[in-house]
C-alpha cells in the first residue's frame, strides 16, 4: 500500500513550490528555545553527589511554526454507533475548524478494512466544506482492525511529498478491542502516534504500545459519556505551536571535575559517548510554552588537595531546527564553587526547582509501582502505595505551586478508580496509563477528561479548552482559526515573537564582551 497524491500547493497559493513559508519575524528561528540551569552554587572539596536541573522552554511565539500535517485515523466500527460517532463527528469538525491554510488534513477509517478518505490535503476554506461532507457521512459498522488503519495512516505519511519544515502527526481513536491483526506488531518509523481510548471498552494496553513505540507518541484515556472535543482539542492545541522539531540536549562533563552517573529524561532516547563523557537526550518537538525539564546526577571528583575555586563540572548544548534552519546553542557550563566550608550536599537543602522536579519524579514512579501492584490484583498494596505518595506531596517545600494540587488530585483520583478491582480495570487503568505517559513525555494527556489535571498545558491548550467547551454548546457559532489564535495573541503581548530572539542575542553579546573582557586580563598580566 502507498500513496504519493498528497497536495502540494493549496488552490490560493500563487506559486508552484508549495505553500510559503509561514510568516516569521526574521525567517531564520534563532531563540526559540531557551536555558535555564538550577544546581547548588557551593560543594565541598571532599567526594560527593550533586543534582542539577537543566530545563528547556520553548520561549518563542508561533508566529513561525512548523506547518502540521495530520493523518486522522478513526474507529468507525459498529461499537461506535450513535453517541460515540456523533462525538467524534463533532470533535472532527472541531478540528477543521481550527486548521488554517498551511496545514494539511487526510481522514482514515477503519472496522473490518480501513479506507483512506481523503488524501492530505491543505485546509483551505473550500477544502473546508469537502472534509465536513466527508465527516458527515461516517457510518459506524463491523470489527475493529485497528493495525489496518495504523498501517493506511502510516502509508498516508510515507507517501508524503511535500516534507520540508512540515510536522506530521498521526491521531487515532479507538472504543473497542481489536479482533483482527494486532497493531502492536506495526513499526511506526519517526512518525508520532497520538493514541486516545474512548469509553470503557476500549483495549488501553495496545493503545498504549502503540503511542510508546512511536516517537513522541502519548496515551490519552476518555472516559465513557466524555465529549472528544476537548481532549482533540488539547491535542491540537500543541501541534498547531511547534516551535522546535529535532530538539536534542547534549551534557558533557569535564573529566577531571565530575562523573555523569544518571540523566532522568523520562522516555526520552538517550544516548551517551562510549567513555562516559557525554549524554544527548532527543526529545524530537516542542511546543510554544512547553518545558521539558532534565535531571542530571553527577559525582564531583576528589579536590582536597586543593584550595577555593570554581568547578566547571559539565557543559551543556541544545540544538533545533525549524522551516529546514538548524539552530544551535551557545555551550553552556555549570559551575559550582569548591571549598572546604560549604555544607555537605546531604544535608544541605536542594534548590526548590530541583526538589520539586524530583518530588514529581518520585510522585511518577509511586503510582508505576501502584499501576503494576493493581494489575498483579494487589489492590490494598496500591492504595497504601499511593497513600503513601500523598503523604510525601506535603514535604515539597513549593506547596505554592499549582502542580502540586494537580498531583494531588490525580492521586486522589487514582484512589478513588482503585475502589474495586473491575472498577480499575475498567477505569483507574487507562486513567493511570495517560498519567504515566503525560509524567513520562512531560506533555498533556487526557485522564478521563480534559479538565480536572492540567499537568504541562500550555496557554494554548487552555484557550482551546474553553473553545472546546463552547463549541459542543453550539457548533454554529463563530470558531476562530489557529491564524486568528495567533493575531490574539500577538496583539496581547507585541514583543512575544521577538522575546526569545531578544534574549538570545543580549545573551550572545554578553558572553562575546566577556570574552573580550577574558583577552585584555590575559594580555595585562603577561604584560
């Protein structure tokens, strides 16, 4: 199976190279990723263990993006008949709604076979009203081959012509077991598969195989009686703010100064240098606003025959790319002070950023051992594990911080899906799967709904919530595009698309000026 037929050019394009560019401020996507670094300043001269937390945070507006194109893999077998088709009939239209002309569409469906509806093709207002027709006229009948639609949304990706600076995605929603192939055997390639079980029948183990063996791919659960509006909206709300593809974080350590013992990334790839001396991390995407946050473990080498001085235990780089430019970051060193008066890092108190990360760390890895304790049928053993998760959520020392009641409420919610053995194999299940892949990815996923946890949203993904909402009211009524999204948001704060460009080229003129500042001290004490 293949196909090479996607559009190349929308009908209001007056070139034949394919779509322009998205608009830019300067075309080249300099700072759209921004540093930051939170370890302790001082250690001891004597052996020890120190934590730095390096986080990533796409600092830029959308106003340059990646152009998206998303594959739309459906269940339209007979389960999904009334309510739920209807559901994902107006979660569709959703989404047209909010595609503009630089983005590209293609419907699959399966049951028993899968068809591909329509080809990717540029949502432009007259393919507007094609895909509505076609989603209008969904009719739910048969089985439920879910490796057939996998592999028809797939063929649909690696047919594409049209490539450069593109984005491609590929949603698929399931209510139901499979009963034809097994779409865990499927290779995903690069592509990222975005995975959503509907209601309480669906099968969350292969959804959630199928989403973790993809790059970037993540679970969401929805739960029976739940519109799919807003959880297609969340998900949206991201791929419409790419402001990085290819991102990867690389730490180097200095041999003489520290050992790298762990990088905690979650399931992110990693990969280091066959001496140790480095560990690159790919996250592959980042949305505008979105954090990724690193943990990193080092072991600081024996300095006691030394005085006071200033460690440079790693340094750390990033790089990107974005509408086919590369970026690459300035390296960064950390340095921490040695001497033989600072505290002993095991008694010491942590940089609040960093004990926060790794209380939700810990938080993440409490309710894995709940989830694998509850499907081993030890239901008491999961409830103490997660009462015992709650207990430690009060020693955090930023109770200040919204995430910290939103983990509250999702252990809360977990104990409360835990009441019953078939109660969590119907619900607390999936719901901690989604969880899992939300903590695992550091990125949104729907847990039963949209709302009650809103771990790693984005001010995007916010708006389309409340959109979401307004739009199940009254489908009629006047839906912005994510253009119109844009000009809102560029009107609420002008300097945003420039903020990140900005800071890194006061950034790079402060490093060049210490450079120079480094020459003349060298030069005036030769002299």
């Amino acid at each position: 199976m293949s196909f090479n037929d996607d559009e190349q050019s929308h009908p209001a394009s007056n070139n034949n190279g394919g779509p322009s560019r998205l608009p830019g401020i300067t075309g080249v996507p300099v700072g759209q990723v921004q540093l930051t670094k939170y370890h302790n300043k001082e250690a001891p001269l004597a052996p020890n263990e120190q934590e730095v937390l390096l986080e990533l945070k796409g600092v830029s507006s959308a106003v340059s993006r990646a152009g998206l194109d998303l594959i739309a893999v459906l269940d339209v077998s007979g389960s999904m008949a009334g309510d739920k088709l209807d559901k994902v009939k107006a979660a569709l239209l959703f989404v047209i709604r909010k595609l503009t002309d630089e983005d590209r569409l293609s419907i699959v469906t399966f049951s028993n076979r899968a068809a591909r509806l329509c080809p990717l093709r540029f949502v432009t207002e007259a393919a507007q009203a094609d895909l509505k027709a076609l989603v209008g006229g969904l009719v739910a009948d048969g089985g439920t081959n879910i490796k057939a639609g996998l592999e028809t949304g797939l063929a649909v990706a690696a047919g594409r012509r049209l490539t450069a600076g593109r984005a491609v995605n590929i949603l698929l929603m399931s209510d139901g077991q499979q009963n034809d192939g097994d779409a865990r055997q499927v290779q995903p390639g690069n592509v990222p598969i975005h995975t959503f079980g509907f209601g309480a029948d669906h099968d969350p183990a292969v959804l959630e195989a199928v989403a973790k063996k993809s790059r970037e791919g993540l679970f969401h659960y929805v739960a029976d009686g739940v519109n799919l509006t807003a959880p297609f909206s969340q998900l949206l709300g991201g791929l419409l703010t790419i402001i990085a593809q290819d991102l990867e974080l690389t730490i180097t350590r200095f041999d003489d100064e520290a050992t790298i013992k762990r990088v905690d990334a979650g399931t992110y790839p990693q990969s280091s240098a066959g001496n140790g001396s480095s560990v690159t991390v790919q996250f592959g995407t980042l949305y505008s606003a979105e954090v990724r946050r690193v943990m990193v473990y080092l072991e600081l080498v024996d300095s006691t025959m030394l005085s006071r001085y200033d460690a440079l235990v790693v340094e750390v780089q990033f790089s990107y790319s974005l509408q086919g430019t590369t970026c690459f970051s300035t390296p960064d060193p950390v340095v921490i002070g040695r001497s033989g008066s600072a505290p002993d890092p095991a008694e010491a108190p942590k940089k609040q950023e960093v004990q926060t990360e790794m209380a939700r760390l810990q938080h993440a890895e409490s309710i894995r051992e709940a989830r694998s304790m509850a499907d081993g049928n030890k239901l008491e053993q999961a409830r103490f594990k997660l009462v015992d998760a709650q207990n430690a959520l009060e020693d955090i020392l930023d109770q200040a911080n919204p995430m910290v009641d939103m983990l509250r409420e999702e252990l809360a919610q977990l104990l409360r899906l835990m009441e019953t053995q078939e109660l969590y194999n119907k619900q607390g299940r999936p719901y901690a799967i989604s969880s899992l892949a939300s903590h695992d990815r550091q990125r949104f996923a729907a847990r039963g709904d949209a709302e009650a946890v809103r771990l790693f949203a984005t001010p995007r993904m916010d708006a389309y919530l409340e959109q979401a909402k307004k739009f199940d009211e009254d489908p009629e009524a006047p839906l912005p595009s994510a253009a119109a999204d844009l000009k809102q948001e560029v009107a609420a704060n002008p300097l945003g698309p420039l903020a990140g460009q900005l800071t890194f080229y006061i950034k790079s003129a402060i490093q060049a000026l210490q450079a120079i500042d480094k020459i003349f001290s060298a030069a005036a004490s030769s002299n």
